[in-house]
C-alpha cells in the first residue's frame, strides 16, 4: 500500500504550485496529479456543483489506487473536504488560505487576502476568520478572471498586470503588511505580486505547510513509501497540455484525459 501514488488534484494547473511543495520534500513518493482544467473556474460555482466536481476527481484517483489524496484547491477544500472526509475511507489533506499567521504577525493590523470567491464565502474559511482574526481589519478580495487568465496561458500578460493593479490598490491604501494567497494558482503571480506590492508586504501561501501536513499524515499511518527510488509522477488534464506542462520541469509528461 505504501508504494500507492499520492493523488492530488485541483480545478486546473494551480495546484501544480502544491504538487512542486509535495515532491520536493517526499521525493521518494509517487503521485498522480489531476487538473480538472475543463470544469475551471470552481471559484464561481455553488457549493453543491463543487461537491459534486470533487467527488468525481476523488473517485478517478481511488480507482488509481491512491492512498491518500491532497485536495490541492482552496476552494474544493473550503466547500467539499468534510463531504469526501464522511464518504471516502483515506486520508485527505486540504489546504486553506494561511490567515493565522497574517493575524498574528502583522505590525500594522492589517492584512489583504486574495482568493476566489467560493472559498471567501464559505462557512470553513468564515470559521477561521473570526477565530484568528477579529481584532484586524482584513481586506477581502476575490480574486475574479485570475484563474480564467492562468488557465489560459495569460499569466505574463498586460490583462494579469491590470486586474492585480485593480485588486491591491485597495490593500496598499490599508497599509497591509500581510497578504495571504488563498489560491493554488496564485504563488505563480510572485513576480508579479512582489513588484506591485510595497516592499514591506510579506506574501504567505499554505504550500509548504501543506505538504508537512501529507508528510506527518503518511507517517502516522504507515503510509510512507520506504522504497528509497525517486518517485514517479503521472500529470492528467481534460484542458490543453502544453499550458499545464509550461508550468512544470521539461521532464514532466502531462497527458490529456477526458473525465
Ligand atoms: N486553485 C483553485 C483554488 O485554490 C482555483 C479555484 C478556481 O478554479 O476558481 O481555489
């Protein structure tokens, strides 16, 4: 069992940035990543039409074999992982906007989020919120065309540049000092976001947290995979190819699937 891939998937490319996280520190694991590019974005969809999407990609990587599946999505996580927790019997690990250390670092109490608006509206991301931080003012921001944009081969693109522009004015004008990437998609803005930002914005996401979370979570179920070969990894997409592939190392084959 412990030689099973890993299963990740997302509404597209953007958990690629988790799946990178992931191999980096369990280079022994194999993995099979899903990008369900053809449904993207989930982030405008109702809860019950994320569900379902996420039923469907968990269902496909079951039947691979997966001993573990990392939702690599904010928003599928927000709105489905306690659905595919109650119904599946492997572990899942889900990932969500890293709000608590922006609460409890800022210096000028206040902190900018950029994520979709499924994940900004859901009851879990709510929960978090005024658990860690009710007492500074957070700016909210949907993060809307961002994904439509990646997935589509525009991320270095003048569209990109104006709708970041449009999206942190607001943030910069509240003196943040913080601002929490809760979108896979969106650690492949960094470039972008550090020349935009003042200079003293930090920018967090989750990834490296996340796969410290699939790790302890392998070994506290014997799960780890203790043939010392580095693993191999299978990259599926119902959307184009070569779009998923520029994100990812040369050697890295991404194959079309329609599901
Ligand atoms: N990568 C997904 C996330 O983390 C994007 C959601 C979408 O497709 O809108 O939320």
């Amino acid at each position: 069992m412990s030689k099973q891939p890993i299963g990740i998937f997302d509404s597209g490319v953007g958990g690629t940035s988790i799946w990178k996280e992931i191999q980096t520190l369990l280079p022994y694991e194999n993995t099979i990543y899903l990008a369900d590019s053809a449904h993207a974005p989930y982030g405008t969809k109702s809860t019950d039409a994320i569900i379902e999407l996420s039923i469907k990609n968990t269902e496909y990587l079951i039947k691979q074999g997966c001993k573990l599946i990392v939702v690599a999505c904010n928003t599928a996580t927000t709105n489905a992982i306690n659905t595919l927790r109650n119904t599946y019997n492997i572990p899942f690990i889900g990932i969500e906007p890293a709000i608590k250390p922006a609460a409890l670092n800022t210096k000028t109490n206040a902190v900018g989020i950029l994520a979709t608006k499924g994940t900004l509206s859901s009851a879990l991301f709510s929960k978090t919120s005024n658990l860690f931080a009710n007492h500074i003012t957070v700016i909210e921001q949907e993060g809307n065309g961002i994904v439509e944009l990646i997935e589509n081969g525009k991320l270095h693109s003048k569209d990109m540049r104006s709708l970041l522009e449009l999206y942190l004015t607001p943030m910069i004008d509240a003196h943040i000092d913080y601002l929490v990437l809760g979108c896979t998609h969106y650690p492949y803005l960094m470039p972008l976001l550090v020349d935009l930002l003042p200079s003293n914005v930090k920018i967090i996401d989750s990834g490296e947290a996340v796969a410290k979370q699939t790790k302890s979570v392998l070994g506290k179920t014997n799960l780890l995979n203790s043939t010392l070969e580095i693993g191999e990894h299978a990259f599926f997409t119902n959307g184009n190819p070569s779009i998923m592939t520029s994100l990812l190392n040369p050697e890295c084959h991404v194959e079309y699937l329609d599901f």
